[in-house]
C-alpha cells in the first residue's frame, strides 16, 4: 500500500516538493553530525533513508516514530 498526498486532503499535491525538501535538509542535519552519542540515530535514519529512497519525508517521520526519548 503506496500513501500518495491525497491520502492527506489537508496536504495540498503542491505541497509536496517543499515537505521533501525541508525532510532533506533535518535529515542531512542529522546525519552529518559527529557527536558519538548519536550515532545510533544517525544509524537508523540512514537506515530509513536507505528503505525509502526518494521518499525523505516518509523516511524522516519512519525514524521518529521508532525514536525514542531518552526522558520516556
């Protein structure tokens, strides 16, 4: 099962474009990162990205649903 944008009625087609790429610029923030701490999360996004190619914005929201809070 493909989720497209109307799927989403409150996501209008042409809106598209610019959630994959404010997706593209978290998740490059994110992987270039250095901090050693993180780099368990840098891991899974890579992970996702690698599982949703072409697709950053479902990629980015697989990752942080499966994230969890260090405080949780």
């Amino acid at each position: 099962m493909s989720i497209q944008p109307k799927d989403f009625p409150l996501i209008d087609a042409e809106c598209v474009p610019q959630l994959q790429l404010q997706a593209l610029e978290i998740i490059d923030e994110i992987l270039s990162g250095t901090d050693p701490a993180e780099e368990s999360v840098r891991r899974s996004l890579g992970g996702h990205v690698a599982r949703w190619p072409g697709q950053p914005e479902r990629a980015l929201l697989m990752h942080m649903m499966t994230v969890r809070r260090p405080d949780h």
